[in-house]
C-alpha cells in the first residue's frame, strides 16, 4: 500500500524512522579519490541495461558519511562486488565552492557522469537546463509505491520526468544552550518533551538571556547562502509566513507575517544581523559559547562530538534541539531530500553505468539500508523500516520529522532566491526598512523564476 504524504504535511508516518544527520547545507571539504573494481561475479541492471567495463565519475556533496572517502569507499566496493567490471572515482565537493565546480565543469564539457545532492540543484536547476539524464525507467511502479509520495514529488518536474532517484532526508532546526536557558529561568517557555514553543516564549528567553548577561543571543547570518534554510525557518515561522506560494510558482515571503518577524528580530536585544558569518559559522560560535541559540541545527550537529559528548557544547553545556518558534503552535520545518541524478554527457554506456550504481545503492532491498546508514540521515523508502531504533538519541529526533513542512526548495529561479534572500538580509542588517529589503527579494527572485 502507498504512504501517500501530503505536499504540505511532508511526513506524517514518523513510527517507522528515526536518524542521525549530518551538516549537509553549512559546510563541507574537498577531495578526489579513485575506486578499481574488486573481483566478482559480473551483472546488469534491470532498468538500464549492460554497463560492462565503464568507468564514471561521482560527485557528491558533504551529505552525512557520503562526504567521508573511507565511507563511500566501502559503499563502492559494495557495488563492485556485484558489478567488478563498472570503476567508480569519486569527488568531493562543498557547499562554498561545489556549485561553481560543477557549472564550471558543465560549461567546459567535463561533468561528473553522476551526482548526489537534492531537488533543488538535480530537478529544479541542472535538470531544468537540460544537461542531465531523465531517470524515469528508474522510478518502476513499485518505487512509487515504497518512496513516499511528497519526495516523489520533489524528484521530477511539472512534465513527469524524473532527475533525481532519492536517497535519503531529515528535518532542519534550532537548537539552544539549554544550561543557559535553565540558569536564567526562561526553560518553562520551553516543551521539552514535543521540542516545541511559542514565538512568544522564544522572544521571552531571548529576552531573559540577554537580561542575564549574555549580549550575543542568536545571530540572522548573511554571509552568504551556507545554511540559509535556518534563517527561512525563523521568519516563515514566528507568525506563519510563507516564502513561495502553494504550487511553487513564485515567491510570498514579502506577506505582512514576514515583514513582521523580521522587523521583531531585528529590534529584538540579543538577535544581530551578522553579514560576517553564515550557516557553519553560526555553529561554532554556538558551541563554543558565544552564542546560546542556532538556528542551522540537525541532527548531525547534535551528534556531533568533535569537541565534546555527543549534545554538549565544547564547554559542557546541555544542547537541546527545537522546533522554530510559532504562534500557532504547528510548526513547519525545512527538508532535506538527498540522492543521485545522471549527467547526460552522451556516453550512453556511462548514463546505462550510472543508473546501475543508483539501482544498487538506493533500490537494492539488499543494500539500501547501508546506504541510508552512510548519510546518516531518515530513509525515503518504507520498507527500509526504523534502522536507528536502538538509539535514543535518534529516536527523540524522530519527533522532529511530524513537522516538516512543505518542500519549496523546487521553485523556479531558486538559485538566484537564495542569494537574493541573504542580500536582502544584509540591507536589513544595515538599518534599510524591512519592507523594502523584502519587496526587492520578492521582485528579484521572481524575475529569475519567470527567466
């Protein structure tokens, strides 16, 4: 039976997941390495065709273990125990320079063969301008059947064709110095068993913080688009604005609930619009005590024990992950979806070749769970079941994934959004008024989404 999932709700089925996460929109490093074919039986695949004797090359982006060469590593000769004779060579991009790299390599005739990212870059960028290779024979009855049906609907575009076969996703979130909270009596605005709160409650422990010494609350980081989903999440959030419309056709975040959220941030003691910093930045200065809340939070960063425990900030301090701030009380939290999309560079033996290592890792009943396990991130499909159920850690997260909301990074023109977003929070930053900053993101970013 299909887990049909509204557009709107994302996920509602959280019985079956749980995950730990990883900084997928703040960071990231880069490196190359090569994969040989080990020695096994040979195979095809199913859906493409023979591959025999290609050699491709991945790109992937810091998502989870799949930014980590031993990981990938394992995961590839995996593959090559089933299929010897396809070689692997991989790379590894980030968030601050991987775009550039791969548009550069586009526009040289060099592209990877394969890719892993998310909608917005697979289906509502690189697919859009035609350089990449439909998946649709990928996506067979039964796949629509076991993916659930919002990120089905985030892999293809309004024709029915397929540029991305997922993976993997989790929720976005904020986090706050829960010792902090505690020592200056503000943890009753607090649920901490939903990881819920009022906009309200949030502005009344901002404001208990900041009355208690601390100067440097949270941050609106704008220097550059590294994590910008936390800084949407504040502002769509705090009185139920919107950022694109329902059919993810143009952009809404210049409605009066926005206008309104950005202007009480801005007046808010202890918030500071910092152009100096963006998403990975904003985590440092958190866990290292300069600031008590993030807003570029997952699980990833609460599992993180570069510096401490897993949940301690360097300094010791509780860590306790939240859901944005809302008046309603429904929070609607970013998404992540993340999986492998083809370059058509026309080589057919390599697209045939590319398509077999995605049936492999993300459809294979046999392997997929490992790949999930790689990412660190909640599976897309159901019958991959609950595979962090011994971890409580993972399992608190999993309360996370009823609040996703809509998944809106798909609107035309998204990449010039996104700039655009955190320009137009740096002019706030410099004291230009608010409506204004917005009806200029609103009018740029919708030009790009009509070009």
């Amino acid at each position: 039976m299909k887990n049909a999932i509204s557009r709107r709700s994302f996920l509602k089925a959280v019985g079956i997941m749980s995950a730990a996460g990883a900084l997928a929109a703040c960071g990231g490093k880069s490196a190359s390495t090569s994969m040989a074919a080990s020695t096994s039986m040979a195979a095809s695949t199913a859906a493409s065709g023979s591959a025999s004797g290609a050699s491709i090359k991945l790109w992937t982006y810091p998502i989870g273990g799949w930014g980590k060469d031993e990981t990938v590593q394992e995961l590839i000769a995996s593959f090559n125990a089933k299929y010897p004779d396809i070689k692997v060579a991989v790379e590894y991009l980030d968030y601050t320079n991987g775009d550039d790299q791969v548009n550069t390599a586009i526009e040289g005739g060099s592209a990877p063969d394969l890719i892993m990212e998310g909608p917005e870059r697979l289906v509502a960028n690189w697919g859009a301008k035609g350089v990449m290779a439909p998946l649709n024979d990928l996506w067979t009855d039964d796949a629509k059947k076991d993916i659930y049906e919002s990120v089905n609907s985030a892999c293809h575009n309004d024709k029915g064709d397929y540029y991305e076969y997922p993976l993997c996703m989790t929720a976005h979130c904020m986090a706050v110095n829960m010792t902090k909270v505690k020592e200056v009596g503000a943890d009753k605005y607090l649920d901490t068993d939903k990881h819920t709160w009022s906009t309200e409650g949030f502005l009344n422990t901002v404001d208990a913080l900041y009355k208690g010494g601390y100067e440097n609350v949270a941050a609106i980081y704008c220097g550059g688009q590294g994590g910008d989903q936390g800084t949407r999440a504040i502002i769509n959030n705090m009185y139920g604005g919107t950022f694109t419309d329902d059919a993810h056709t143009k952009y809404t975040a210049d409605s009066a609930e926005n206008i309104k959220a950005i202007q009480t941030l801005y007046d808010t003691d202890g918030i500071n619009f910092d152009a100096s910093i963006a998403g990975g930045d904003e985590i440092t200065l958190f866990r290292n005590g300069t600031l008590q809340m993030a807003f570029c939070w997952n699980i990833a960063q609460q599992l993180n024990s570069d510096n401490n425990d897993a949940g301690l900030t360097n300094d010791g301090d509780e860590i306790m992950p939240m859901a944005f701030p809302t008046a309603s009380g429904d929070p609607k939290l970013c998404g992540g979806i993340w999986g492998f999309g083809v370059f058509d560079n026309g080589d057919e033996a390599k697209v045939k070749a590319a398509k077999t290592f995605i049936e492999f890792i993300a459809a294979d009943p046999d392997q997929v769970k490992d790949s999930v396990l790689a990412s660190t991130y909640f599976p897309v499909r159901a019958s991959v079941g609950d595979i962090y159920a011994d971890n409580a850690i993972m399992s608190e997260y999993t309360k996370f994934m009823a609040y996703l909301g809509d998944y809106y990074q798909i609107t035309p023109g998204w990449a010039t959004a996104r700039t655009e977003w955190w320009n137009m929070l740096q002019r706030v930053g410099t004291g230009e008024d608010v409506a204004t900053s917005v009806a200029t993101f609103v009018q740029n970013a919708n030009a790009a989404a009509k070009a």
